[in-house]
C-alpha cells in the first residue's frame, strides 16, 4: 500500500547532512512507489537556487531536479 511522506527542510543545503538526508529518504520513498511532500523553508530554499556550483560533494540543485522529475512535489 503506498503512503505519503512529507519532509521538512529548513537547513541551508551545504552545512549539514540535513539535504543529504532528505535526499536519499525521497529516493528510497519513489523508488517503493510512495508519494513524497518536501516543505523547504528558512534556508532549505537555497538548496533549490539555480546555478549551484558545489565540487566534491552533492549538488543539491541537480538531486532534487532529478527528484522532482520522479516525482517530488516541493513547496517552498
């Protein structure tokens, strides 16, 4: 039986492992065919912003593009 999750993020996409996080819990989510709701506020709007240039780590810009290409649904 499919659920729905929502997440909330308010955690800037860099300084701790909160996107990160928040990432693989919506990939594992879709990928069992569950709806996922992610609610971004305060600082959790960056990890949205366009032209992100992050090396080394997770761009948090391209993950939740693909994400809502699978079906993510954001509110910001």
């Amino acid at each position: 039986m499919a659920k729905t999750f929502t997440l909330f993020l308010s955690t800037s996409p860099y300084s701790y492992e909160n996107t990160l996080t928040a990432v693989r819990i919506t990939e594992s989510a879709l990928r069992k065919g569950h709806a996922v709701n992610l609610i971004a506020s305060g600082d959790g709007v960056y990890c949205f912003l366009k032209g992100q240039k992050a090396k080394g780590i997770t761009n948090a810009e391209e993950k939740f593009a693909e994400l809502i290409r699978k079906g993510l649904r954001v509110y910001l």
